[in-house]
C-alpha cells in the first residue's frame, strides 16, 4: 500500500494531490485494499519521473490533464490481519477480527499524518492544499459502527480530510477512524 511517508513527502512538495484508500471485505474470508494516489499532469511532471518510477507498487495511469496511481493487494481476513502476503499494514492501522463475521479496521489518522503537521505554515503551500483531500473507505456487507460518516446503503464507512486540516496542529486529526464491518 502506499507509503504515509510517500504521501507525507509529496503532500510537503506539492501539496496538490488526492489519496483515497479503501478496505472492501468481498466475502466472508476475503478482502481488496485498494489505495488511489492522483495529481494533475502539471505537478506530476515536476518530479521528473516516468509513471511507472512514480508508481512502483501499482498501475499508473498518465493523461494530458493528470496522473493516477491504483495499488491493489487481496487475500484472506487472516492474512490481513496478520499483515501476511500482499497486506503490509502502515504504523496507525490495524485490522482485527471480531468473533467469525466481523472485522474492526483502526486507522489512527493522528499516527498515519503526523509527518505532516507543520507543513501548512506557508500561505501560498496553505492555498494549495485547498480542495484537497485524504479518503479512507471501509465496506463490507454491513457497517455495524464506525466513527466516520456511513453511506446510504449502510455497507460503507469514510472519513474525508481535508489537506489544509492535516498541516495545521489545531485543525490535524487527533481521533481515530474505526470501523465495524460485518462480512458478507
């Protein structure tokens, strides 16, 4: 998955991206985490680097107006849990089960965006983080609790931050986002 420290660095750089990470728990063993990373073309091609350089662990994807970045891993409840296969879990997340048919997924965003705090201290990088945000998006066949916001349909739980929020240490997340989700 990607890395907090690749987001907190180009967030330093440029400011001007998009993340948006999903935990979609498909079955009653089984789980896709898929992490989405998007720039425009302009503030891509200040890092100088080919797509696939800027996207090691995923599938990039450049067009004239932007760039994006898709990393999926999958597998079983046990092995994201144990954080074994394709599943390496950043400091700040954690994915347990709770009893046979649902799974509580912690992500501590104070952790996960703590390199971040401080950067907004420039005006101009401030302005630039406007209409930016950082996504996490849990589903699953029911969201039982959660301390985000809950779709519609009852089957997915988000939490949405603003950039500018996570630069600024009055306004930088301090809670956790936590998830119970009941499996398919």
């Amino acid at each position: 998955m990607f890395r907090a420290a690749l987001f907190s660095s180009l967030l330093l750089l440029t400011g001007c991206i998009d993340v948006d990470m999903m935990f979609d728990f498909t079955g009653s063993n089984a789980g896709t985490a898929t992490a989405e990373m998007r720039m425009s073309r302009e503030t891509f091609d200040m890092f100088g680097q080919s797509p696939e350089a800027m996207c090691e662990d995923g599938v990039p994807s450049l067009s004239d107006t932007e760039f994006l970045c898709v990393v999926t891993s999958s597998g079983t409840i046990d092995e994201i849990v144990s954080g074994e296969g394709e599943f390496e879990m950043e400091e700040g997340m954690t994915i347990e089960r709770v009893g046979s048919d649902q799974v509580r997924v912690t992500v501590d965003l104070a952790v996960l965006t703590k390199d971040a705090a401080g950067a907004g201290d420039d005006a101009e990088m401030r302005e630039m983080l406007v209409g930016h945000n950082f996504v996490f998006r849990v589903r699953g066949a029911e969201i039982v609790e959660t301390t985000g916001d809950v779709s519609d349909d009852g089957t997915t739980a988000m939490v949405s931050i603003p950039l500018v929020d996570l630069v600024d240490p009055a306004t930088a997340p301090k809670d956790a986002f936590v998830t119970l989700v009941q499996l398919p």
